[in-house]
C-alpha cells in the first residue's frame, strides 16, 4: 500500500469501505491506533534558557513505514509546544533542517523571539524519525563506523595523489555501508517524515498545517506540501533548497557558493576589520591565509581541518571562529600581538570561551590543534544521510569524484574536498517512493526567504524553486548568513513574514536590505546575483534577545554544515 495526495483521511476512508463488510471495524482501518491516539502533554526533557518561553512536550507513535502501517515495530518522534497567548488560529510545525536536526527546543526561542506570532499560533516543534528526543540520551539513528575502516592521519584533499584520493574515500564509502547495515535507514526518508507531520496535524485537532522550515527544512515543508496539498497551510520556507529539483544538487553547490563568500564577502570584512595582522586588501588577506594554512599543516591541524572551519560559514558565531583562529594562526606566524577593533574584542572573546575553554587573550595555536574541530567519523547521524541519499537516486563516486577534478581548481576552499567526500556516492539503497512538485493549490500559500551570499544553500537554488514553483521569493541583499526570519534582526524580513502569518497578506516578489556584519554599522555592498539598492537596515532587537537569536542562528547553521 502507498499513500498518496489523499493523505490519511484519504486512506483511512479507502481501507474502512474495502473491509468493512468482512472484518470488524477496528481492525479495518490500519491507522487507526495512530490516529485515535491521545497526545499526553507533559514538560519537556531539556530546560529552556532564561529568555525563551517555557514548552510542554509529548510523543507520538507513528509506524515504521507509512506504505504498510502494520508491518515493522513502530517508531516515536518527540513534539513540543508554545501554546498560542491569544485566539488559537492554528499551530506552526517548525523544523531546522540538516537533514536530521531536533526541533523541539526551536518551539520556546521562536516564540519568544516572535511573540506577536506567538499570540495566534502554537508552536510545536518536532523531533523527526531518527533523530532521537531532544534533552534525552536517545540520540536516535546513529551509523557505528568502525575505526579500523577509516584513514590514519591528517588529510588534504589538494594532495590529488593515488593516495590521498582513496584515504579520503575511504570515509564516505565506510559511512555509507554502516548507515545502509542498519534496518532502519529505508523508513528515515523525507516521505515517511512528511506522513508524520500530517499525523501530528491530524492529533492537533487542525484542518491546515502551517509550517516553518529552514535550510533542510524547506525541502521537507514544500514535500508536505506536494504530498498533503489539500491539508497545506501558511508555510515559510526560510534558507531555501531547490525544492523542485535534486536535494543532492544543492550539496553539490557546497563549494560555488561557499567561495563565493569567502571571497566577496568575508575576505573583504577581515580586511576592513584586522587590516594590521591580515592585510589591508581582500588579496593580502587571502594571501596571509594561505600562509597560516601552512603553518598550522605544519603543528598538527589537518589542512582539511583548517578549511572546514571556514565551509558553510553560516552564522555570527562562526564568522568570528574562524576570524579568531585565522587571527592566531598569524600572530604566531609573525610574531606580532593581535589588536582587536574594540567592537569585536567583546564577541572574540565569547567565542573562544565557549569553544576553547579559555578567553582569548589566554588562547594558543597549540590549544586549537588540541581542540576537537574536526567531526567524529566514528558515528555518524543516519538521519543525515538516509534522507539525503534516499530520497532520490544518487550519482556514483566515480562521478563524485570528477566534480572534485572541476571544482578544486575554481573553489579550493572546499572544491576539492566536497566530492571526495560525498557519502551518497557509495549509496546502494534505491528510493522507494517518488516526492512530486508542489501543485498550484499548495504553492499558493508558501513564502520563501532567501539571504543573497548565504554559504549553505544557494540563492540560485532558492530562486529556482520559487521560480519553478510559481512563489515569491522575500530576497535579502548582500546577506552572507543561514537562516534570516526571526534569526537575523531584519525588522524588513521579519515585518513581512509576519504580515504573511498575521494578517494573512503574502508579499509579492521582493528585495529586503541586509543588515550590517558584526561590528560594523553599515553595509558594505557587494556585486552579487540580487540587484538591490545600496542601503541597510539596523538590527530590530538588542540585549537578551539579539543573544537568543545569535545563538539559534549559530545552532541551526551547525545542524546544516553536516554534509
């Protein structure tokens, strides 16, 4: 049995007729035990921080696969909820995409950062399959590697010896087989997720599901849409894929657009910023970058290591991260103390206390080889990899591996690694069920946001969906971050947005300006795929809640630098 654009109802009704006059009735309907179930709200497993607001949570049963409820043990997902402070118009389902990333904790920030929202709507979070409970030990699907399969020793992919290409390999191709060992990895598929939510949906009570999804989480939103049409209900699509085309293409965009921000973006702010230790020139600081990429290759820190800091450089936090370690790399390289601009001594320091331990003024190179930067290949989320490689048919390593061939040479900053590295290379596992485009009914309530220079998802994926889709697209200019309603401070974003959710008044296609990069009280523009006017706009929230949002921005761009 397959489901289809029906949805549960749909099915639900189908079953009950077909066997009605031959079995009894509560073993006709093969949902039933899903969809009569009562959610038991209770407090949730973590604790929110001070300036979020407090949410319940619950668990759902769902079946293992959707297509034969009866077969297979079932699964749990976890859900939580800011109930609305007003008149209930509905709930927003919220998702931080990866793919694999736990939502319930989104539920307290976001309504706390959007209480206007908040006074209409629920928001509920939700923890999808194979992702484990949020604030639990249950870290849900993880693919055991075994150490002996992977490669001994620090890596660089611009090494294109024999060599160096098979240990790089060896990592995607051992992750592949231990995520595939797993019985589990054919249920954990966007398709089964979306029959998921339509559950949870159906358990709130709610004709219309509306929706918020960022990175990953588009791709999720406009599948539900194109599954549940009928059932579709306000749904923002936030840092968005091409969700009419191959999710895989849009990781396969890693090293286009992640150059494109170092180079025009980033670069160009360290110069402004640390013009004494780096360079006054985006030419000079690449150049003294390529040189503290050296010498840290020569202490200890894998050049690959040291690249990885600066892919998918998604967020506040993370900009200044690796600003830090660049800015050590070149002292001890010179020989010359550093001199933070007094705006970003403050933020600088902040960073390397929650990463290193110690603040900056105490930190050392010898520290950050120390650290542990590079990612645990010894488990993997299988989350990640059974929707990204599962949803759709995939390219071969072989493929793979002459994308890196093109892509090193023009985006060297992760160009050469990405398609070594590609775990759906080794994917053997063929989809099992087809996710179609968003039809008219459903498109004609989505919104899709989209920062211009953003690092892990590409605006040229973002336009080609709304284009291909026939939705609007909210464009932010020269915007370098992951994630901009309710995460950025854009009083422009978040106005529109909210009219949308509020007031019921989908913007047509337009431009927001950006808003400045940390420490700095103006925009710099950049030449870039939006024509937009040269202006800024300040950031709408400051204190407590400027924090909040920094840190859920930072926390999501984490869960979507996974690849």
């Amino acid at each position: 049995m397959r489901l289809s654009r029906t949805g549960l109802k749909g099915l639900a009704a189908a079953t009950a007729a077909l066997f009605a006059a031959s079995v009894p009735a509560a073993a006709a309907d093969p949902l039933a035990p899903y969809t009569t179930q009562q959610l038991s709200w209770g407090d949730c497993p973590f604790k929110p921080a001070a300036e979020e607001k407090p949410a319940q949570c619950a668990r759902v049963t769902v079946p293992r696969d959707w297509a034969d409820p009866a077969a297979g043990p079932e699964l749990e997902v976890s859900i939580s909820r800011v109930a609305a402070t007003g008149e209930r118009h509905g709930a927003i389902l919220l998702n931080p995409g990866g793919p694999g990333g736990q939502g319930t904790p989104l539920a307290g920030a976001l309504a706390a950062l959007q209480p206007t929202v908040n006074e209409l709507y629920d928001f509920v979070g939700m923890d999808p399959r194979g992702t484990g409970h949020a604030g639990t030990d249950d870290n849900g699907f993880q693919c055991q590697v075994p150490v002996g399969r992977l490669p001994a020793g620090p890596l660089d992919a611009r090494d294109r010896s024999a060599a160096s290409i098979a240990a790089h390999q060896q990592v995607p191709r051992a992750i592949a087989e231990a995520c595939q060992s797993d019985a589990l990895a054919p249920f954990v598929t966007t398709w089964q997720t979306a029959h998921d939510m339509d559950l949870i949906r159906t358990l709130l009570g709610d004709e219309k599901l509306n929706y918020l999804g960022y990175s990953y989480g588009t791709w999720l939103g406009a599948k539900y849409a194109s599954l549940f049409p009928a059932h579709t209900g306000k749904t923002v699509l936030d840092s968005s894929v091409d969700f009419e085309g191959r999710l895989q293409a849009d990781f396969e965009a890693f090293p286009v657009i992640d150059q494109r921000q170092f180079d025009d973006v980033y670069l160009p702010w360290l110069a402004r910023n640390f013009a004494d230790q780096l360079g006054s020139t985006a030419a000079e600081v690449k150049a003294k970058w390529e040189r503290v990429r050296a010498y840290y290759g020569t202490h200890g820190l894998a050049p690959d290591t040291y690249d990885g800091v600066f892919v998918g450089n998604g967020s506040r936090v993370r900009w200044l991260l690796g600003a830090l370690i660049f800015l050590l790399g070149a002292q001890a390289l010179d020989g010359t103390p550093p001199a933070d601009p007094a705006a970003l001594s403050g933020d600088l320091d902040a960073v390397s206390r929650t990463t290193f331990g110690v603040p900056a003024a105490e930190l050392t190179t010898d520290r950050v080889v120390a650290a542990d930067l590079a990612p645990d290949y010894t488990q993997r989320p299988g989350t990640r990899f059974s929707v990204a490689c599962g949803d759709q048919p995939t390219r071969t390593a072989a493929w793979y591996e002459r994308l890196s061939d093109r892509q090193g040479p023009r985006y060297p900053l992760f160009g050469w690694a990405y398609g070594l590295g590609e775990t759906c290379g080794f994917w053997s596992d063929k989809p099992r069920h087809e996710l179609p485009d968003v039809p008219p009914e459903a498109a004609a309530n989505i919104l899709v946001v989209q920062g211009e220079f953003d690092p892990q998802t590409g605006y040229e994926q973002a336009t080609a969906g709304a284009r291909a889709a026939g939705v609007p697209l909210v464009s932010v200019d020269d915007s370098p971050f992951h994630g901009q309603y309710a995460l950025a401070g854009n009083p422009c974003v978040d106005g529109l947005v909210n009219v949308f959710l509020v007031k019921n008044s989908r913007p047509r296609a337009t431009t927001c300006p950006g808003v400045p990069l940390p420490g700095e009280d103006q925009v710099y523009p950049v030449a870039g795929p939006v024509r937009g006017a040269a202006m800024s706009v300040q950031a709408g929230q400051t204190g407590a809640a400027a924090a909040l949002r920094t840190r859920v921005q930072d926390e999501i761009s984490a869960v979507n630098r996974q690849r």
